[in-house]
C-alpha cells in the first residue's frame, strides 16, 4: 500500500474538544485532522475555536506536540443570503494551522448564485493558501456529484474542488463514470466510511444515516474498491463514520478512530 495521508474527521468523534482530537488522531496513527470551525448544526455541540482563544493556543501547541497536521477545516455554507466576506475569520484560522483544504456545503436552490459565491469563496481563500471543496449531500441543494461538477465549473477557479463522500456518492446515487470524467486536480481529498442496505427514499432517514449510522470501511455495501480506483492514486483520505451503535457498545473515540484506520488500510490492500 503506498504512503497516504489519514485524517480523522471531526464527526467520527464530536464529544472530543479540537484538543483530545489531535492526541486521539495521533495515538491511532493519523497523519492529519479536519478541525470543525462551525458547527454542522445548530444541536451538536461546538468547541467554538474562532472565539476561544485559549482553545486556539491549546489546539496549536497539541499540533506542535504531536506532529499531527490539519488538512480541511469545516463547514461552511454557501445560503442564499451569504457573505462569502464574512468566512475569512475561519480562513485565517485555517492557514494558521496549515490546512490547505476547506469543506463547503452549497444551501443555495438557485445554483448560479451558489458558483457565483463559490467562485468569491475560491478567490478569498486562495490568499490563504485553501482549497475550497464543494461536498454534494443528498439534502443540500447541491444534492449530488452531477450538481457539484456543474456548481464548481460555472465557478471556473483553479482552486475550486469537489469533495466525494463514500456515504453522499452512494445515498445520490452518483455514478463511477461521472467522477471518473472529472479531471483529477478537482480531487484533493475524500471522505470514507461504509453503509449498509439500499438508499432510502426518506432524505430524513437519510441524514439521520449520514450523522449516526454509517459503517466502518468494508462492513457496509459501498463499492468502496470502485470509488478508491476512480479517485486520483495516493489521495488523501477523511475517515468520517459516526457510528451510534459503537458508542452503545462503550467504545472510546479512541477505539472508534483506531478501528476506523484499521478497517481502511484493509480495504487499500485489496486495491
């Protein structure tokens, strides 16, 4: 299996401050994390780094203990009424921490304006040294890979990007032949985890899914060897699997992460 970067995403273990994550990340094995600026949704509960600033120190110097890197930070959402202004606090704080890669959400029903804020995004962010990655979920309004591609080639920046999820490729139905035509300088990180059984029809169970219930690498029904072998060789992979019935069983998030890391570099050998 050749070298690649491992980064532990910031769902796969949501009780952790930005803190215990890095030591988690780094005792697992990890190279890399994903540090969640702002929250996914307004329940969970947020460690809130931009206005924190005894976090921020905590945060760099456990980085510096470690040698644990940052890849992405997330997650932002292009909305209707957005500020793309508004974001570079999270930008700033990114390129602080060495990240070089952005997780956006398109919440935007009319898509000209969502690449044309995407494109503004890219163009911030490009003084930051990030790369903004537009990730398709089946409830966004940029529900699957066919709709990212279209989105960040309206928006026309070099540094523009579309993030491919295993759970979001699956749940949309998104085909290996679609991913397979996009040129691989649009693909500088994945996202991985498993799922099992059928897409739904219900988006609500859907998500419901997507933030509790996706298996480990392997243990679901993903062509996860079909999605690996159609992604540029060697790219770095996000190992995001919330899994609700791991932590029933008493698992720690360092259990999970390990698991997690294990459960993959199985599915790499088999490439």
């Amino acid at each position: 299996m050749m070298d690649r970067n491992f980064s532990l995403a910031a769902l796969t273990v949501l009780e952790l401050s930005p803190v215990d994550m890095i030591e988690v990340a780094a005792r697992a094995g990890y190279t890399h994390v994903g540090l969640r600026t702002e929250p996914a949704t307004a329940e969970e509960h947020h460690f809130p780094l931009l206005a924190d600033a005894a976090l921020r120190r905590a945060t760099h110097q456990r980085l510096r203990d470690t040698g644990v890197k940052v890849l992405d930070i997330e997650i932002l959402r292009l909305k209707a009424d957005t500020q793309v202004a508004s974001f570079e606090p999270h930008l700033a704080f990114g390129a602080e921490c060495g990240a070089s890669e952005l997780l956006v959400a398109g919440n935007d029903p009319e898509l000209g304006r969502c690449a044309e804020r995407f494109a503004e995004l890219c163009n911030l962010a490009a003084g930051y040294g990030l790369h903004p990655h537009l990730e398709f979920m089946p409830w966004t309004d940029v529900p699957d890979l066919a709709t990212a591609i279209e989105v960040v080639n309206r928006a026309g920046r070099t540094n523009g990007c579309v993030l491919v999820d295993a759970f979001h490729f699956n749940r949309s139905r998104s085909r290996l032949e679609q991913l397979e035509q996009l040129p691989p300088s649009r693909l500088r990180y994945a996202q991985l985890c498993d799922i099992a059984g059928p897409p739904p029809a219900d988006l609500a169970r859907v998500l419901y899914e997507a933030r509790h219930e996706r298996c480990l690498p392997g243990d679901g029904d993903c062509d996860l060897t079909g999605l690996l072998r159609a992604l540029p060789a060697g790219i770095a992979l996000s190992l995001e699997i919330p899994t609700r019935r791991l932590l029933e069983q008493g698992l720690s998030a360092l259990d999970r992460a390990t698991l997690a890391l294990q459960a993959t570099q199985r599915v790499l050998e088999r490439l």
